[in-house]
C-alpha cells in the first residue's frame, strides 16, 4: 500500500530551475482551456477561470501555454484571470504555429512571424517580458532553425524574453541552439506508451535543464495500459495518476504539465504529486531510477 502526502499541493513534486527561476516540478499545461480541437472558447468558461484560480491555491506555479491554443484564447484567459501575477508564478509560452482551424497547426518559424507572436503574447498576458519564450518546433521546412533562434535571442537581448525554451526537438538540433543561444528547457511528447524522446531526456539530463513532457497522461500502448491498472489499483489512484506519478519517479529532470479544463481533474493530477511508488510498482511500470 503507498502512501500519499497531504497537503494537496504541487510542492510534494520538489522543485527545478528554470533559469534563476524555481518552479513546482509539477506545472499546468493551459492547451485545454479552449474549444474542441484547441479551436475557440472553452465549452465552460466559467470552470476554466476556476481551474486557473485553483492552480495557485495548490502550488501550481508554472503554466505552459502558446498563442497557438485558441489561437489567443488560453492566453488571453491567463491574463485576464491572473494578472497582474502572484510572485514566482511563472508564465512560459510558445511560438511558431499559425492555425487555420480545428486541430490544424502549420509550423512557421520565420523571424517576423516570432517577433510579432511575442508582441501579442506581451499584450495577452499583459506582460513586459515573458519568463520562459519556447521555440513551439523545429519543423518549418522554410526557415532554418539558426533564423528563428537567432530572432529569440535578439528578442531577448532586447528584454522581452527572460530564458529560451525549446520544444519538439530533437538532440541534434537543441546541440545546434545550444551553440547560439541559453536554453533552459525542453518540451517533447512523452508519456508511458510514447517513449521516443528518451535520448532527449537524457540529453536534458546531462544539461542539468528540465524536460517538459508534453500528454503526460497519454494514450498507452496495451502493456503500458496493464501496469499502469495494476499500479493504480495497489494504490487506490487512477490510471492517470500514476501515469503523473511514474513520470515523475522516472528522472528529477522531468516537470510534467498535464492539462485540463476541469477543476476535479487538476486536483486529481496535483495529487499524483503526492504519490510515492514502490520498488515494485517501478519494476512494473518499467522506470528505471
Ligand atoms: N509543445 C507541444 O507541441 C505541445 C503539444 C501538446 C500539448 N502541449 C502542452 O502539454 C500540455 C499537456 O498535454 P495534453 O493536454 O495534450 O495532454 P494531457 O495533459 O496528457 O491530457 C489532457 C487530456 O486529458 C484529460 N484529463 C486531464 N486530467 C484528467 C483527469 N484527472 N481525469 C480524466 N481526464 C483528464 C483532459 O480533459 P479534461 O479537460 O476533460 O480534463 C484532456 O483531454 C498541454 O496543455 C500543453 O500545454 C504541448
């Protein structure tokens, strides 16, 4: 049987720097609080004002957002819900996607395209300067990846950027940011079923930075799924808890953001902070530390 730490706080994750900055290794990914294929007005505005007030009652001080969620909704929810922000509550957003509709993402990393994407996110958020500015991909076949770094570092050295993250790339090409610019994060796609990222983890590892998960929660692969019911059930948590959880034990460099639009949710995810799993459970779930 395992025990879970009380209080309900994302505290009970310890801590990682971004940067000079110290955040709950357990953060907020703002994506879901939009419409059906992040297109839009969330379904129930007033719950996800709700979710964004009780972050900060649980400890939650890093929220992962982008223009792209919306475009400009989740953003704009942020400021106008948050603002002017709680000390050490830190705001990290993205750019580098155009939307044309529902679920359609176009990659666009050129230099006018980040710089105006950062003017409207200072605007949304009602900042001077955004904490952490993350490359959203590397994947614009138009524009190197050396023009659009370049262009954060410019926006930097101008104070519109306090740290650089990076996100959906690979090692090669955070070894080719790393030779223009700081980068004090990565966020890649990993969960339990989705493992491709690994050798960026432990790229990230030796960096000394942390590793974004981005669907923490994922969908598993069938022998995923079976531990992780296995697990839960020991635990008397769900699936999706321990799916937080395992991350979590999987690497200190790991600071997952699992999103939602519901406030019984993200007191569920903030939970699985307190989670502590056994040798077994690690042995079951595949987490090797
Ligand atoms: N860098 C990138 O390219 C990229 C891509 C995708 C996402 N992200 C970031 O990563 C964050 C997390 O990724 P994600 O939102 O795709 O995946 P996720 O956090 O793994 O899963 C979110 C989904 O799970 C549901 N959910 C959350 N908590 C739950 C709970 N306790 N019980 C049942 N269902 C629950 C949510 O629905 P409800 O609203 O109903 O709870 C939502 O549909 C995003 O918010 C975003 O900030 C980044």
């Amino acid at each position: 049987m395992s025990t879970t730490r009380e209080p309900l706080s994302a505290a009970n994750a310890g801590t990682v720097t971004l940067g000079d900055l110290t955040v709950n290794r357990l953060g907020f990914g703002a994506m879901r609080i939009t419409g059906d294929g992040i297109w839009g007005d969330p379904k129930d505005p007033a719950e996800t004002k709700r979710v964004l007030q009780r972050l900060l009652e649980l400890d939650v001080n890093l929220i992962d957002t982008a223009d792209s969620y919306g475009p400009e909704v989740s953003e704009r929810q942020i400021g106008e819900t948050l603002a002017p922000y709680k000390a050490g509550l830190v705001i990290a957003t993205k750019g580098g996607y155009v939307r044309t509709g529902p679920n359609q993402w176009k990659p666009n990393g050129k230099p006018e395209h980040l710089r105006a994407a950062l003017e409207g996110s200072l605007k949304r958020l009602k900042l001077e300067r955004i904490d952490v500015y993350q490359l959203h991909n590397a994947a614009d076949p138009t524009t190197p990846l050396a023009a659009s770094i370049g262009e954060l570092a410019m926006m930097q050295s101008e104070g519109k950027i306090r740290h650089i993250g990076v996100s959906n790339f690979s090692v090669a090409q955070l070894k080719e940011a790393l030779k223009m610019v700081k980068v004090v994060s990565v966020q890649n796609r990993y969960n339990l079923g989705d493992r491709a990222s690994e050798a960026v983890l432990e790229e990230c590892e030796k960096l000394g930075i942390p590793f974004i998960p981005w669907a923490p929660l994922g969908k598993s692969n069938s022998d995923a799924t079976t531990a992780l019911e296995n697990v839960a059930r020991r635990h008397g948590a769900t699936t999706g808890q321990i799916a937080i959880a395992s991350l979590l034990a999987h690497s200190p460099a790991m600071l997952p953001i699992p999103g939602t639009s519901k406030v019984k949710h993200l007191e569920e995810n903030v939970a699985a902070a307190g989670i502590e799993l056994s040798t077994e459970d690690r042995g079951d779930l595949g987490i090797t530390n």
